[in-house]
C-alpha cells in the first residue's frame, strides 16, 4: 500500500481523525490527506502541518535526549478543539494526525504506530534520507544560549 492509501485507510478506520500528514523531518510534505470542514482540521494547510511537525519532533527529540529518556516515540498536543499527534516514521519521516476534540487517544496510538512503522521504511527510502544529527552529548555539540548580565545592557 502507498502512502496515500494508507493515510486514507487510517482516517476511514478512526472516523474522529480530521487529517493525516507525511513529511520528512526537515519540514517537506510527502503526502497529506486533510478533510475540508472536518472539526479538528481547521482549515489547515498541509504544508504547514508538515513544517510545524518536524519543528515539534525535532523539538521532542531535543527534549527527550537532554532529559535523558531515550528515543522519542512521539509527541501529542491537546487543545480544546483536538489534538495534534506527531509520531516518528523510520528516521527520517514523521506521521502526524489531526483529531476532533472527542477521539479515543489510545486506539488512535494502537493504529497510527502501526501506519508509522509500516511508512518508516517507504519514507527513509524517499530519497537520498540525510544523515542522523549527532547525539546531544557529542563533545563537539554547541551549548545553548544562556542570558549572561553583559547580554541584557
């Protein structure tokens, strides 16, 4: 099954899923399928969905590792009209699917990781997949900015 069609059968399996996006973790969309006028959905573009999701992985990722709790699965945003869930697929892809504010979160993550794993392996096959970003403990790794008294004059 291609990526469309499996973007489609998820959403025809989990009627609550308002929108489903596949991008590449720097940002670029690869395939969408997002409902027009489905709650949940917005009105949102899908490559924006798709910049926005990489921003947020990419943010998790960094989060995760600075804590030290290993890989990260995924990341989920409730707000009051939905959720937004962005799931790793392969090592370089990402999964995001958008939700109406009444969705079951736990059959939502029983299917969508399957889809995840099953679009991993198209998805790092997707061109030429860029290399993986050196752990956050590499010595070589830059610090993060910190307000010194001689920056705030």
């Amino acid at each position: 099954m291609n990526g469309i069609a499996e973007l489609r059968a998820l959403r025809q399996r989990l009627p609550d899923i308002a929108g489903v996006v596949l991008a590449s973790t720097d940002g670029l969309l690869i395939a969408s399928d997002l409902g027009t006028g489905v709650e949940g959905a917005g009105g949102a573009e899908a490559e924006a969905v798709a910049a926005l999701s990489a921003a947020t992985l990419g943010l998790g990722q960094r989060f995760a590792a600075t804590v030290q709790q290993g890989h990260l699965r995924e990341t989920v945003i409730q707000a009051d009209g939905g959720s937004v869930v962005t799931y790793a697929a392969g090592r370089t892809g990402l999964l995001t699917v958008l939700t109406g504010p009444h969705a079951n979160l736990a059959r939502l993550h029983h299917e969508a990781r399957r889809v995840a794993a099953r679009l991993g392996p198209v998805v790092d096959g997707h061109g030429t997949p860029h290399p993986p970003a050196p752990p956050v403990n590499a010595p070589d790794r830059h610090r993060l900015a910190r307000r010194t008294p001689m920056a705030t004059r």
